[in-house]
C-alpha cells in the first residue's frame, strides 16, 4: 500500500472534506472580520487625528488673537518638539516660510490637506505625507497644523499582518487537525470493514471492537453487534430448527414409507389396501400439521413489529376460548374454570393472541390426566396485563422447564401423547411479537404458564422460567 495511496484516501475522506469545509468557512469568517476591524480602526484613528488636529489649531488661532503673530510663531516653535508633537506651517501672504516643520505650500488655501513633507526631512527618501488643517488667521497668513499619516499606515499594516498569519495558521492548523482527525476516523472505519470482511466470509463470531468513549462511532459499533448478535441467533435458530425438523421429520416419514411398503407387499385385499391409505393419510395429516406449525412460527417471528396491531379486549377473548374448549374440557374429564379481570385491554393482534391462548388451553388438556382443575385468568400486575393458565397436574420436571418452548422438544411425560411439541414455540414467538414476558413455572403440583404484557418502553423481550 503506497504513501499516494493512503494519502489519496485520506484527502478523499469525508472526515477531511467536512473538516476543511469548516476551516474554509473560519477563515474567511475571519477574514471578513480582519477587514471590518481594519476599516472601524482606520476609521477610529482618523477621527482621534482630525479631532487633536482640530483642537490644536483652535488653542493656536486663539494665541495669535491674543498675542498676534510673534506670539503664534514662539508658540508653534515650542511645541513643534517632542515624541507627540505635531506637524506646524506657518507662512505669509506671499507664500513665505515664517516657522515650521512642514515646508512652503505654494498655492496653500485654507480647509484640509495632505501635505508631502519629504523635502524637509534630512534623510531625504520617498514621500511623507502629512494630514493638515489649513486657517487663515488674518492678515493672509496661513497656520497648518497637521499629523503624520504615517501612523495609520504603520497600525494599517500591523493589522493586516497580525490578520494574515491568523488565517495563515488557521488554514494551517485546520488542515493538519483535520488531516490527524480523518486517520483516526479511517482507523475506526477499516476495523469496521475487517470485521465486516470476516464476517462475510464466516466468522460468524467476530464482532466490531468498541472503544469505549461513547461517541458516534462507539455508538454505531454497539448497535451493529447487537444485530450480529441478533442475526448469530437466528442462524443459530435456522440450525437447530433444520436439525430439528431433519429429526423429528424422520420417523413419521419412516412410518408413512414403511406402511406403504407393506401394504405392496403383504396386502392382499381392498380392506388391506384401504387400512394403508388410512394409516398413510393419518401420517400425511400429522405431517401438514407440523408444516403447518413451522410456517406459522416463521411468519409470526419475520413480520414486522406491531404490524396490524389494534385494541385487543383480553378479557373478553379468554372468555370466549374458555367458552370454546369448555365441552373438551368436560368431555375428557377436566375442569376448566375462568378468573377474569373486566376490561383488561392490549394492544396486540387479536387472531394471534387467541391462537397463542389456543395452544395453551390444548396443551393443559392434552398433558394432564383426566379430573385435573385448569384455571385461566386474565388480571392487571404492576408490571402490565398478565393472561395466565395453570393446572394442577403433574406437571414438568425441572430438567424439562427450560427448554418447553425449544421447537419440536417434547417431555418425558409427552412422549406417548399426541403432538409435534410446536405448540408453545407458536406461544413464545407470539410473545416475543407482542414484546411480552412469557414465564414458565412449576407450581407444586402443576404448572402455569403467565404472558405479561409489558406497560412501561418496549425492551428486546425475555422468556422467564422458575423451578
């Protein structure tokens, strides 16, 4: 990698473009304040000259009216020296030089002038000019009194100068910040490219370091592994799900297929042959039905956050599913009684809430013996709603608790009930779309399973289980 190429790349950068940007608009900011402070000074300057100048030439007018010209001359003589002294002409009708350090103006008239006064200094040189005020005092003579414009020209240069070097080292200074500021930046950007590179050739695991100091990058890098995270967990999910359904599939599979076979082989009859399709239908069914399952966790899991959520009255919903699954409930031997706050609303989707409820009141039934008491009850918690189901069945065993909504995982005491143990992944994936709380907890006997919709902001949602 070149020096040109890193320095290509560094004046390329966003960092340095914004960074002289601002440096351009500083300076010439500055600039524009160097020439109004130059002008409001000159100007300033000028006032303070034309006022002393004013004011002299009225103190002396005023002695020449006291003392006449004798007078004005040895006053204009003694104060023509001094390091604050100013500029004297005085000269006769005629145009003579009487006293003075400014020399003869042939054609002098009275009002302002600027005077070349070079003639009368020693050194001789270029042109010195004088600012001077002009005023017959009577009898055609005239009295100048001026300041040396040199001055303001010195203050003049001394601004422009001291201005020039601000910009000059802002330009300079800018650039160079900027230019130590872009490589950090770029640092910052290429370790975000490697772990990006890494990431998108496998390395699932890598993920962008994170200085620590807070700012927009750290900002940035934080939010970008927790999608990493978020993406390694759903791949990790895609795995375990294909290993899953790769396992579980297998068997109902090698069922349909061996009873297929045997019927070619061994039946003999149409009562044979129709027993086959029976038994291969059964298999088919269940295997819809876990299909089924799948697709309706993944369209629950991929949709949008809050999509066609409305007001969902959960009172009134638990009471029409324990309505529906009342005659079950009776007919296998259980009962299903209801504790329902009134008028606990949500905010949710009301065809998945009763599916997620569903599911619940059909596993109670299913896993639990006949005479056991099911109790589904909807109340207002300090932390939100909370619809709960419980029973006081056998319950699960602790081993069991933390993995009942791992799709496809089936207790030991659920082995030989019907099922494809989806039914409370289907509830955790509604859950987790609704931003609730789903909580699994053995009760001694029996178990309760409790969704708590959360009031307060939406948090990424956990999944609780208590022994």
């Amino acid at each position: 990698m070149t020096i040109e190429w890193r320095l290509g790349r560094l004046f390329r950068s966003a960092s340095v473009k914004f960074a002289s940007l601002y440096v351009l608009m500083f300076a010439a900011s500055a600039l524009v304040l160097g020439v109004a402070v130059f002008f409001v000074t000159r100007s300033a300057l000028e006032q303070q000259l034309t006022s002393r100048i004013e004011t002299e030439t009225n103190f002396l007018v005023g002695e020449f009216h006291l003392g006449g010209l004798d007078r004005l001359i040895t006053v204009a003589r003694a104060r023509g020296h001094g390091p604050t002294a100013l500029d004297y002409l005085i000269q006769d009708a005629s145009g003579a030089h009487l006293v003075g350090e400014m020399p003869a103006q042939p054609g002098l008239r009275p009002g302002w002038a600027t005077i070349n006064v070079a003639d009368a200094v020693e050194d001789g040189g270029g042109p010195e000019w004088v600012r001077a005020l002009v005023t017959d005092v009577g009898d055609g003579i005239l009295l100048a009194v001026g300041d040396d414009l040199a001055q303001i020209g010195e203050v003049e240069k001394a601004i422009g100068t001291a201005f020039a070097w601000v910009v000059g080292l802002t330009l300079l200074l800018g650039m160079g910040g900027g230019a130590l500021l872009s490589r950090a930046f770029l640092k910052r950007v290429d370790a975000i490219g490697s772990a990006a590179e890494a990431i998108i050739g496998g390395d699932l695991a890598r993920r962008i370091p994170v200085r620590g100091t807070g700012d927009d990058l750290d900002r940035l890098a934080v939010t970008l592994n927790r999608m990493l995270d978020r993406i390694s967990g759903l791949m990790d999910s895609l795995r375990q799900v294909s290993s899953d359904v790769a396992h579980d599939l297998r068997t109902p599979l090698s069922r349909l297929y061996l009873g297929l076979e045997d019927a070619r082989e061994h039946a003999r009859t149409a009562a044979d042959y129709d027993s086959a399709v029976v038994a291969a239908l059964a298999e088919a069914e269940g295997l819809l039905a876990t299909f089924s399952a799948l697709l309706r966790i993944a369209q629950v899991e991929g949709a949008s956050a809050q999509d066609g959520f409305g007001r969902v009255d959960l009172s009134g919903l638990a009471e029409a599913v324990a309505d529906a699954y009342r005659p079950d409930a009776e007919e296998s031997g259980h009962r299903l009684d209801t504790r329902l706050s009134p008028d606990i609303t949500v905010g949710g989707d009301k065809e998945l809430l009763t599916q997620a409820l569903s599911n619940l009141v059909e596993n109670a039934l299913r896993h639990t013996p006949s005479g056991t008491a099911i109790r589904l009850s909807v109340a207002d918690t300090p932390d939100g709603p909370r619809l709960a189901i419980e029973d006081d069945g056998p319950g699960v065993s602790p081993g069991d608790l933390p993995r009942l909504t791992d799709r496809f995982y089936r207790g030991e005491r659920s082995r030989t009930t019907p099922g494809n143990g989806l039914g409370l992944s289907l509830v955790n994936a509604v859950a987790e779309r609704h931003l609730a709380d789903l909580h699994l907890e053995r009760t001694e006997p029996g178990l309760r399973v409790s969704i708590v919709f959360r009031c307060g902001p939406p948090t990424p949602p956990k999944r609780k289980t208590s022994a």
